[in-house]
C-alpha cells in the first residue's frame, strides 16, 4: 500500500493542506530518489474527490504524487472560500511544486503535473510558465476556450448574464465582505454552476463527501469564463498525454488543444463518461497506467 503523509506548504496567499503519497517502502531501496507529480482535481474540488485518488494510483507506480486542497477550498486556508480562481490555481501549482521538489525523497530532475477535467487548464497553464513541469498528463480534460463556452453557457447572452451577476458580487463582496454563493451541482437551480443532477457530486459514496460544501461562488465567474485554456497549447512544450472519451465533456476542446501543442503529444481515447475517469474502475486504472507510463517514458 501507497504511503499517505498530510503536509503542509505556503502559497501565496495562503497556507495549503495536502496529501503526499509515497510508494510502499518494502523492497524500495531508499537512496534512489523518486519522480514527482503534481495532481488538480477539477474545478471546485477538494483533493478527497479525484485528487489523492490519483495521486494514491501515482505512488502504486512508483510515483511520490503530491495531491492538495486549492487556495479557500478544504483543509487550506484563503478567502474567500470555494471560489473558483484560475490565475491563483495555477500559483499554487507553483507553491505545490516548490515544496516537492525540495522533499527529501523526491530527486532533483523534472516534475510531472497530472490534471483531472478542470485541472486540466490548470495544469496546462503550469506546465507552459513553469519549465520544472517535464511532462504533463490531462485526464477527461475540460478545455475550454470562447466558442467552447458559448456552446456550454447559452451562447453570448448566457455569458454576459453571468459576468453581469459576477460584477455584481463582486462589488458586494468589495463592500460588505459578503460573498454570494450558488450550488455547484443542483438539478432543481437554473443557477447552478453545473444546473443538473450529477450522480459523483451528489452519492455520498462517491463525491458527495462532507468536506465539499457544493457552493460556487458567483462573482468566479467573469475569471473562469474568459480563460483561454485552448490557446494555452501553443505554449506547452513537455511531452504531453490525454485521456479521454467522445462521451466524455467537451472532447472538441481536448481535440484543439491538442491540434495546437508546440510538444511531443499522445492521444489515447477510452470509453466512459466524464465522471467515470474521477472514481470509476476501469477508467481510472486505465488512466493511471496511461500517466504512469507517460511519466516513465518522457521524465
């Protein structure tokens, strides 16, 4: 069994709580350094959900995986809390990777960065500003650009009713220090972040886990909506793997963005649907071999 450590680092406007997972150490001869991954969940996730899932399956492979809670979500500390930030994940990446590579078990060559769905954009931002990311893995990405946006969020009057309502937070928040929250997942609330009864988030025994309090808050929207993460391809230069399915989310962004890589590039289409690929055998292990053999092959 994968050796689990909760840790504890700085980012930059927080102090973030983590899981580090280590190989077993029988047999392992300890003065030989191990490769690092950095693991993102999705987007407003808590690293219990698919994060440390992957991470735990990293180390059964010989990876030391760092798998962690984002700014204000879970264990972490920030305010405000759950919201949902892509300049500030991708800084604490940065942090995540700052404190693996300085553990002692981890060796001093390049890190891998492994992102489920969302996480996929900010993995993808790390690995195209940060040249210690050697190689990447996206898992189910979710890629999304302008277009890709308008397709999901009701088109260009969808958007700006959202923006409009997240300016609109946002100057309540700046007033009051009052944050406005709307359910992450919700069949019954057309203002929901995703408006639809999705099994993962809601099953207790799957992701519907006391420390996920299923809140988005509203004025992350105008940040979440104009990233870019399809052009970001242009600028990742690692060797790069995705896994993912036609009856998975978005596979047109996964397409583009990997039309658009600069790098070594790997496609390897699997059968699911997305939130298969969070908590689902045999989805998950497929995966995990893929990134693992990836890793092997390209750190």
């Amino acid at each position: 069994m994968p050796l689990r450590e909760q840790v504890r680092f700085v980012s930059d406007a927080a102090k973030l709580t983590g899981h580090l997972f280590l190989p077993d150490a029988t047999g392992r001869n300890d003065a030989v350094p191990l490769q690092g991954v950095v693991v993102a969940g999705t987007w407003t996730s808590v690293k219990e959900q698919m994060a440390d899932r992957y991470a735990e399956e990293l180390a059964r492979r010989g990876y030391a995986a760092l798998a962690f809670d984002f700014t204000g979500y879970g264990e972490s500390e920030g305010d405000p809390r759950d919201y949902e930030s892509p300049a500030l994940k991708v800084r604490d990446l940065r942090a995540a990777a700052d404190f693996l590579t300085a553990h002692p078990a981890v060796g001093d060559g390049k890190l891998g960065a492994l992102g489920v769905c969302a996480g996929s954009m900010y993995a993808s931002a790390f690995a195209a500003e940060d040249a210690r990311v050697g190689s990447l893995a996206l898992v189910a990405p979710w890629l999304h650009d302008r277009g890709i946006c308008e397709e999901n969020y009701g088109g260009a009057e969808g958007i700006a009713a959202k923006k409009t309502a997240a300016a609109a937070a946002r100057r309540r928040y700046e007033e009051s220090g009052e944050v406005d929250y709307v359910p992450v997942v919700s069949g019954s609330d057309p203002d929901a972040a995703m408006p639809f009864d999705i099994d993962f988030y809601l099953n207790p025994e799957r992701g519907g886990i006391p420390q996920w309090p299923n809140r988005y808050a509203v004025m992350a929207w105008s940040e979440w909506l104009d990233f870019d993460a399809v052009a970001l391809a242009a600028d990742v230069t690692a060797p790069a793997l995705l896994v993912h399915s036609e009856d998975a989310a978005i596979p047109d962004g996964a397409r583009r963005f990997y039309d658009g890589l600069a790098g070594e590039r790997t496609f390897l289409w699997d059968e699911g649907v997305q939130f298969d690929f969070y908590d689902q055998a045999p989805q998950v292990g497929v995966a995990a071999d893929a990134a693992a053999e990836h890793f092997a092959r390209t750190l």
